[in-house]
C-alpha cells in the first residue's frame, strides 16, 4: 500500500511506513480489526470507516483530502510551484482514462452502490498518476484528466505519463471484476496553464488544442487499450512497446493523424539504455578515467574492495564511461549486477536495492511469488553456510510474503536494521564465492533506505573482492572521500 504522507510503497502486511514511520492503518470501531487509511470499509465485518480531513498540509491544503488524497511530497511541490503557474505556456503530456460503459453498469444501483461500483477503479487511475508524479485536474464521475509536466516539471513528462497509462490498466485488472474496463489516452503538446489558487481547488486547469486532442484518443480507444499521437510516441520511444495503427480522422483536426497503442514497457529504464540499444558511436579518449577504472577493479580482485563514485552534469558521458569499462576482458570472471534509479521512483524505500536482488537472483520482472521465492532459495544455497537466516528480511525487500510468522511483529526499526545488514552480508558473502561489481546509475535519484544500505555495504568491503560503481550528478552529496 502506498503512504498518504511521502508517497512511498509498502508490503500490504505493514501498519507503519517503512519510509516516514506515519501509520497506515487504524482499528476498526466496530470489531478492532486493522483497516488501512485507503480503506472505506472494514475488511472484517464491513463497517464503514468515519474518518476526519487528512492532517498534513494544515488548513492550506485541506480540501485535497477530498475528491483526492493528494500524497504530501507532491502537494508540497505543487504548493512551491503555484506563484509561476498563471497564464503560463507549458511543454506537458496529457492523459484522459475513463471507465467503458459506465452508465450500463450503474444504471439499476443507487448513488451510494453506484460510487462503490466504480471507486476501485477510481482509485486505481489516481494512484497511478500519483505515482509517476502527475496531478488529477479533473474527475468527471467515471472518469479523470490528468497532466504530467505541470505544475511539476519533468524531462520524461511522456515517458511518466505512458507509464501511468500502463499502470492503472493493470491496477484496474487486480482490482475490479471482468466487467469493469478502462480506455486510456495521451498526447503531448503546448498548453496554457491556469492559475492553482491558494486552496488547491481544482480551478487549476490547462488549456488550448493538446487536450482536446488527448481527450479524443480516449474516446477512439478500445476497452483495456491506451490510444496515444506520434508526439507521445516520439518522447517515449525506446521505454514503451507501440503498435502503429494507422492513421485516422479526428474531429476537429484538419488532417488525420498517425495513431499509436502503447502495448507495454521495453527492458530500458533510463535514457541511457534506451541510447545504447539505438546503437553506439565509437568511443574515443577518456584514457585516464579508464585506467582508474582499470587500477581499482585490479585492487578489488586482489581482495581491496573498492568504491569508485563518477560525477558529472548530465550528458557528460558517466554511463559510457562505465558501459565502456565493462567491456573488459578481466570482468570476465566477474558477477556484474547494475541497476538504475529514477526521479518518478523516490519514494519507493529500497527501490534499487530489490532491483539489484532481483538481477542477482535472476528473478525475471513477471515472475509469480512461488517462482521468485523459488530462485532466492536457489540462489542462497550457492553461498556459504548460515545465508538462509537472511531469507525473511530478503523476502521483504523482494515485496514477497514474508513465511516467518514473527518478522511482522518486530519494531519497524528493527526490520530496517535486519534488512540493511542482510544486504551487506549476502553481497560479501557473494563475492567470497566470486568477485563482484554492482553498478548504481543516478544515485542522485536513489532513496533514503537505498543510500543507508550502500552506506553500511561500504563500510565493510575492505577485505573483500566487491567493486562498487555509482554514477551521480554534481549535486549528490555523499559521506566518502
């Protein structure tokens, strides 16, 4: 579940974020039973939760509470950005989603089962713009608006919102039963922002023929699809899989349009990635980075461990350097692990260090529960003795149901604590077996949990034969010299 405060996500299993420590769940006042604050009901014996206005944003951001629960950190950037919203032509992609046949399927129930009918799915098309850092402007009954760019600006503002489309497709399919479906559509393009004023009140709007042209791939989709225009399929190609459909009339717009459905992630997650599967020009000096790279990955293999932190402004070639370096003959004998972070993914506690387990486990990114508890136990018993012990606190990082009855009730500080140092002991223990690389882009980006486990990894590989690379902009600061 995802904390209302910071934004992060959490086990189902947990009461208290395992990022910012604020409770998740309540007692029920009817049976005591534990109901999360996302809840309207009791999962127990059905009592309807009675809740006041969230606290947070004290009497400033009040009304967010209600339609939305709007996460904290976001509010937050929102409440920074409002004084250069007024009048303001913005770059941003926008994104329409609403339920199929709506009215068919409320049209015998009264208002309050009606609500309840459609609220899963609601709910699962804000949490995933919540998600990838968007704003909802607008809720239409059966329906959402939602704007990636503005008031937030982002880089990848396509790239998120195509991601969302992804998520609540799948969000609404875990949800809600066969005959609930949703059409989602996107374009990018320029509007003009309207002002946010100082209640947060939905009057903040974006404007001019972007939108409407987003609100017409909505209407042109089919149930489950995601209907999208060249300029969103420009943006994010190389992070989403398209399908091209041709192109198509649409009303109001003079000449037809290439038309796209966006059918899924690709394996890329960083703009890097998606440039190296392009295709590479030839790399040419960086001699001396190089052979840094080359000395400390020798001290490593003779059983130094070392950390080596490259920092530059964005495009300066830190990922190249590094994907160059790992074409060396002598990682041969070598386990390379690397993963990335992400601006949209902050919130997520141990983001990059699951993703890490994940590749070390060869667990693949569909795998089911039993299959990814499967492979963590074949990975573990490859290494020395005693590793198993750590299989609760991996479990948790893995977001796995965790098979010891006793991990849920220990302090969250606790499981913090027994999920940093089975991270530090498991890669020691990997690397005694053989030598190790890990490779962390954008630490910039990582969070807070991500960085305390690197912290606590570094303080030990000393006598080890591990090699840890981070790529970071200037201003990430970090405590090693």
């Amino acid at each position: 579940m995802d904390c209302s405060t910071c934004g992060a996500s959490n086990p189902s299993e947990s009461r208290r974020c395992r990022n910012c420590g604020v409770a998740l769940v309540e007692p029920c006042a009817n049976c005591g039973k534990p109901v999360p604050f996302s809840n309207r009901f009791c999962g127990n014996c059905g009592a309807p939760c009675e809740r006041g206005s969230s606290a947070g944003l004290g009497d400033e951001a009040g009304s967010m509470a209600a339609p939305i629960h709007l996460p904290e950190h976001l509010a937050r950037r929102i409440l920074d950005s409002r004084g250069v919203l007024e009048g303001e032509r913005k770059q941003i992609t926008v994104l329409f989603a609403d339920i199929k046949g709506s009215t068919t399927l409320i049209e015998d129930l009264d208002p309050e089962d009606a609500e309840l009918r459609l609220r899963p799915a609601l709910d699962a098309m804000i949490n995933a713009v919540h998600r990838y850092e968007g704003t909802i402007n607008r809720i239409q009954g059966d329906g959402i608006m939602a704007l990636f760019g503005a008031p937030i600006a982002h880089e990848d503002n396509a790239v998120r919102a195509a991601y969302a489309a992804l998520e609540m497709q799948k969000s609404v399919r875990a949800a809600c039963d066969t005959d609930i479906t949703i059409r989602v559509g996107l374009h990018a393009g320029e509007v003009l922002v309207r002002a946010i004023h100082n209640d947060l009140s939905f009057d903040y709007d974006a404007i001019g023929p972007t939108v409407h042209l987003a609100a017409r791939m909505e209407q042109l989709a089919t149930p489950e699809a995601i209907y999208c225009t060249a300029n969103v399929m420009r943006m994010a190609k190389g992070f989403v899989e398209t399908l091209p459909l041709g192109q198509v009339s649409v009303k109001g717009v003079r000449q037809p349009i290439d038309l796209f459905q966006i059918v899924g992630h690709t394996a890329a997650r960083t703009r890097w990635e998606v440039t190296a599967a392009r295709g590479l020009t030839p790399f040419v000096g960086r001699k001396n980075e190089l052979a840094g790279l080359q000395r400390a990955l020798e001290l490593a293999a003779a059983g130094h461990g070392q950390l080596v932190a490259v920092k530059g402004q964005p495009g300066t070639g830190k990922s190249r350097l590094v994907h160059e370096f790992l074409q060396s003959p002598q990682l041969s004998d070598w386990t390379v692990l690397k993963t990335a972070a992400a601006a949209y993914r902050r919130g997520t506690p141990y983001l990059a260090v699951s993703n890490l387990l994940r590749s070390w486990c060869e667990i693949p990114e569909e795998a089911s529960a039993a299959e990814a508890k499967r492979r963590l136990h074949d990975a573990l018993a490859a290494l020395p003795a005693g590793a198993s012990t750590h299989i609760p606190a991996l479990q948790s990082l893995l977001e796995l149901p965790v098979e010891d009855a006793d991990w849920p009730t220990l302090d969250p500080a606790v499981r913090r604590q027994r999920m940093m140092s089975s991270v530090k002991d498991l890669f020691l223990r990997s690397a005694e077996n053989r030598p190790l690389l890990l490779w962390i882009e954008d630490m910039q980006w990582t969070d807070v949990e991500t960085r305390d486990v690197i912290d606590g990894l570094i303080e030990g590989i000393e006598a080890s034969r591990l090699f840890v690379i981070l790529t970071c902009r200037l201003e990430y600061e970090h405590k090693w010299g």
